[in-house]
C-alpha cells in the first residue's frame, strides 16, 4: 500500500511540473506574439510618418505640423518655454532701432547661434520685403513718415513678415525673428496684439541704441562695403533723420526686452526669464559689431597624413609675420591642447596665446590611432554606420560632430567677445564646426566641408554675412582631406 501511494505521489507531482512547463511555454508564447505585434505597428508608424517627410526640414507650402517628427508617440509640438501651453510655447524676438545700429548683424547671429545650440530658428528681414516689393536702393524720401502712402506700404509689408513668421512657427519651427526698426509703440503694438493670437508665443524686444558717432561712421561704412541698400552717406543720413523724428523706445510695460547700448558697451534686461532668453542675453553680453578677421588653419602633419615637406609651424609663423592684418601686438593664438597643434603654434609671435581642451580633435574611442582603412576593416558595422550618418554618429566610446558642437558653445562665446585679431589652430572636424558657424551653413553640411592642409581660412564676419579668403601656404601639396 505504501508503495502504491508513493507511486501516486510521484506521478502527481509530475503531472504538476509538467503543467507548470506547458503554462511557462504559453506565457513565452503570449510574450513573443505580443512583440511581434508591436514590431508591426511601430513599422507600419514610421512608413506613415515617412509618407510625411517628404519636404525634410524645408518650411514649403506642402510641409505638415510634424515634419520634424521621427516617432509617432511624440507630442506635435514642444513646449519651448515651457509653461504648459497646449500649442507650444515658442519664442518671437523683434529687432528695434534706428538704422546703422547693427540690428541686422545681431538678429542674423542671434539666428545663427540658436541654430547651432540646435533650436529650429529662421529671420525675417523686413528690409527684403521691400526689396522685393519696391526695388533696391529706395531714397530716403521712401522713408519719410509723412508721406502716409509709404507707411500704410511699409505698414502691409510688416505685417506680411509677421505672418510669414507665424506660420513657420506654426509648422514646427521653435524661434523667429524679425529684423526691422520697428521704431514706434504703435507699430510694435500691432505685432503684440497678433502674436498675442497665439497661444504661448512670446515676444523678446532686441533693441540697439548708440548716440556714439565714431560707433555709428564706423557702422556705416560697413553698410556702405555690404549692404545692397546703401545709397550715399548724405541719404543715409536723412533716412536715419526721418526715423529720429517719431522714435520711441521700448518700456517696461511692452513686455521682455534687453537694450544694447553702444555697441555692446551696456546691456539693459527686463524681464529676460526662461532658458531660452537667458542663453540669448548671454550671447548678447559677448556680441559686439566691430569688424574683426579671424583665421582658422589645421595643425601641421601627422602619422596619419603624408609626410612632411618644411615643417609647418615655421610656415605659419612666416606667414603670420608677414601679414599686415595679424599685428603682434593685438593678435591672439588659440591652440588646441593636442601635441600637434601645439607644436604648430610654436614660434608664432602674438599678444596673447590660449590652449583650448574644447578645441580638441573629435574623440573617436575604440577607433583611435587607427586609419579609416583599419576601421572599415576592424570595425565594418561601425564603418557603414558612420557612412550613412556622418553628423549624428558617434564613435564607440567617442563623439559625433554633435558632441563637437555642444563642446564648442563657449569657444563661440569667446570667439565673438574678441575685438583684435585671432588665429585658431586646430584640427578638421573642429575647424568645420567652426567655419560652419561662420559662414551659417547647415549642421548637415559640418562632416563635409573642406578644411585643406596647408592652408589659413581667413574669415570676416559683416552684417550681411561673413566673407572669406584662403591661403595656401605650400604649393603642390596634398590637402590631407579626408573622404569619410
């Protein structure tokens, strides 16, 4: 009896065990059906969402709310100011002053620099309105306030900008700004009162003053070499005349604002809150719009680029102590903290020499002292990842030239501060991040830009863009590009 109970036992307990297996094998079952199904509908999620991008990044009649959007399960908009706003909070920043007090080249920085610390920003310059509508070159009785005809014009064109604005705002971009004098409380009303329409957009007041005359002949003659406006000193004058007339500056009651005084001697802030306006009230506090040339030019050779011919920091040296526009006594050297550029720096005679460790070459991990014939070999998948993403990829353990940029902020804000001339000697993919700043080229555009061997870029930011000239300082030479 005893035996056979035992044996009843034990199969019972088999019988448990067995079905605890057959349950666990269901419950496996049930888990991989259920990821199947997500895989399918997460598929079918970014075929649509795919179906969507057709226009990209560029804000044309076909564009959709979410065309920056990559996964489904994300809101429409972001709250850039983030207070709650059921449209999303975004940021209008308006452009006051009189003519020839550097508004133009403050709204196309401020643009550029919130672009490169990634928010979607574009300008609109009421100026081009006109252009478009009336010609180039309009005298300065175009701009006399009392000929009602002309402002009720002017007053149509304004009004077109700030639309234009607010549909790009509208349809995913985050910061806008319109560039004008925009000189009256009455005019600056009425774009109050429509962006007042849209729920949590805000406006920040950029206004440029400056009663200096050796500041504001010094401005002008920049707008007489550059802007396409520019008639003669004489109807300059009167133009600005005109203005003086009926100016009105900014109050506390109109909302946020910050004052440049004379050229980014005084800065007055009101109300300035948030993250956004204080990255923008920083940049401002190291803006200035004195024209300055700075010159950019890659380390000399390396294990990984071909032999040397003359060294290059005697050549550069040569070249400095050559030029008429790199004075000894008011240039600045910045270096990278890497021994090659270090060493071409070496013997270059200047005012003020910095070593910058944001100036580094890009950090490439597991991938580094080996050529990119090693990597393709070692490393294939990281190879073609690299290939199809170069701005976005991230070396194993290193960085993207994202990272790049993010490290770059304050090399910016430094950049910018300087008022004499400045030689940075660095390395390609941090030298392409910078002459992109420069030159306010897309992000997409960093990884391949040229940045040759052997040669200094010398760039001059103006307030209607940034000119460039290079020089080769050895002949027949390979350039040391690389293709990747």
């Amino acid at each position: 009896m005893r035996a056979t109970a035992a044996a009843a036992a034990h199969h019972l307990n088999l019988l448990v065990l067995l079905l605890l297996l057959l349950l666990l094998l269901l419950l496996l079952l049930l888990l991989l059906l259920l990821l199947l199904m997500r895989r399918r509908y997460h598929s079918a999620s970014e075929s649509e969402a795919d179906a969507d991008l057709t226009h990209g990044p560029n804000i044309g009649p076909g564009s959709t709310e979410n065309w920056f959007l990559k996964e489904g399960d994300l809101p429409p908009k972001t709250d850039l100011l983030h207070k709650g706003h059921s449209k999303g909070g975004k940021l209008v920043i308006v452009m006051v002053g009189l003519p020839g007090r550097g508004k133009t080249y403050i709204a196309r920085k401020v643009a550029r620099y919130l672009r490169w610390i990634n928010y979607r920003t574009r300008a609109y310059s009421l100026a081009r309105y006109r252009i478009e509508r009336c010609g180039a070159r309009q005298s300065a009785d175009f701009f006399d306030n009392t000929n009602q005809g002309n402002v009720n014009l002017r007053l149509e064109l304004m009004s077109r900008a700030v639309e234009d604005m607010l549909q790009y705002l509208n349809r995913g971009g985050e910061c806008a700004i319109l560039d004008g004098t925009n000189f009256t409380v009455e005019r600056r009303a009425i774009i109050q009162q429509r962006v007042a329409q849209e729920d949590g957009y805000e406006i920040l007041w950029i206004e440029t003053l400056s009663d200096d005359e050796v500041i504001v002949k010094t401005h002008m003659k920049q707008l007489q070499d550059s802007s396409p406006d520019f008639l003669s000193q004489e109807d300059f004058e009167a133009r600005v005349e005109h203005y003086k007339n009926e100016y009105e500056t900014v109050v506390m009651g109109e909302g946020s604002f910050v004052k440049i005084h004379d050229a980014g001697q005084r800065l007055e802030i009101h109300a300035a809150q948030g993250f956004v306006p204080t990255k923008i009230t920083s940049f401002l506090m190291n803006l200035h719009i004195n024209v300055r040339p700075v010159y950019i030019s890659r380390h000399g050779e390396s294990m990984v680029t071909p032999p040397p011919p003359p060294p290059q920091p005697q050549v550069i040296a040569e070249f400095v102590a050559n030029s008429t526009d790199l004075p000894e006594h008011e240039l600045s050297v910045w270096s990278s903290t890497m021994k090659r550029a270090r060493q071409t720096s070496k013997g270059i005679k200047c005012a003020r020499y910095v070593e910058w460790r944001a100036l580094r070459e890009i950090e490439v991990g597991v991938c580094d002292a080996m050529t990119y014939k090693q990597v393709k070999e070692n490393f294939p998948e990281e190879y073609q990842a690299r290939e199809k993403d170069k701005l976005n990829y991230r070396y194993p353990r290193g960085e993207s030239y994202l990272d790049i940029i993010s490290r770059l902020e304050p090399v910016i804000f430094e950049m910018e501060r300087q008022q004499k001339p400045l030689l940075i000697i660095a390395h390609q993919a941090v030298l392409r991040c910078l002459y992109a700043y420069f030159l306010d080229l897309p992000n997409e555009e960093v990884p391949y830009l040229s940045i040759p061997l052997h040669t200094v870029i010398k760039l001059t930011p103006q307030a209607f863009g940034c000119s460039e000239k290079r020089f080769k300082l050895m002949e027949n030479q390979p350039d040391g590009q690389r293709k990747m």
